[in-house]
C-alpha cells in the first residue's frame, strides 16, 4: 500500500518547488539595457541628389545618392528614376533635395528600406 505524503509536508515541498522555479527565473535575466531602435528603424532626414552630378561622385551613369553627417553613398533600394524626370528642372540632376529615410550603410552603400521624397519648400522673394 502507497503511503500519501501529509498535508504539511506537501505545502513545504511546494513551497521549495515554488521559490527555487521563482529565484532561477530572476537569475536567467539578462541585467543589461538593450535598446531596440536601431539606426534603420530611425527616420533621419538627408539630402539626396544624383551623386554624379551633384554630389561629384564618381560613377558611370546618374545614380541615386544620400549625404549623411556630410558624407555621400549611393543607395540601394530605391532608383533616381523611381522618383520623377532626373533631367527634369526640379530632378535629382539639377537639385539637391530633402527625404526622409531609413536604413543602414553597408559596404559604403545606403541600403534604403524607406524612403519619402520630401515636398520642396517655396521660396519667398
């Protein structure tokens, strides 16, 4: 015959059970503050423009270009076409304009995973 443990004793073995599955879970926590925002998921605004023919950059045709922090990268992810006429008096080959943008530089390039062409603002006389 089985004998079944008393009422006492069981209390005190889940009492155990109870604060040791409490203080190892507290102890698994990791101490340090990680902030989830990376640089891509910030929206930073640039200045954008054909990086041949305004930002002098060296290359073989007119490609899309970001200046971030006074350095120039040609982007991935979006095109200079994507964006209306390049050649046209208010394109990318004749001014430099203001996005919105995310995404990271990798490999000296900016890999746009966002990206708002900004309204151009009017200007007084």
């Amino acid at each position: 015959m089985i004998k079944l443990p008393n009422t006492k004793d069981m209390k005190n073995v889940l009492f155990i059970l109870f604060t040791c599955c409490a203080f190892s879970s507290v102890n698994a926590q990791n101490s340090k503050t990680v902030n989830k925002t990376t640089k891509a998921d910030a929206v930073q605004i640039v200045e954008v423009s054909c990086g041949q023919c305004q930002f002098k950059m060296e290359g073989k045709s007119c490609d899309l270009a970001v200046r971030i922090k006074g350095k120039n990268y040609f982007v991935d992810g979006t095109k200079i076409d994507d964006h209306g006429d390049a050649h046209a008096k208010d394109g990318f080959c004749e001014r430099i304009r203001m996005a919105e943008v995310k995404g990271n530089v990798v490999n000296n390039r900016f890999e746009a995973t966002y990206f708002k062409l900004l309204p151009e603002s009017s200007k007084s006389n």
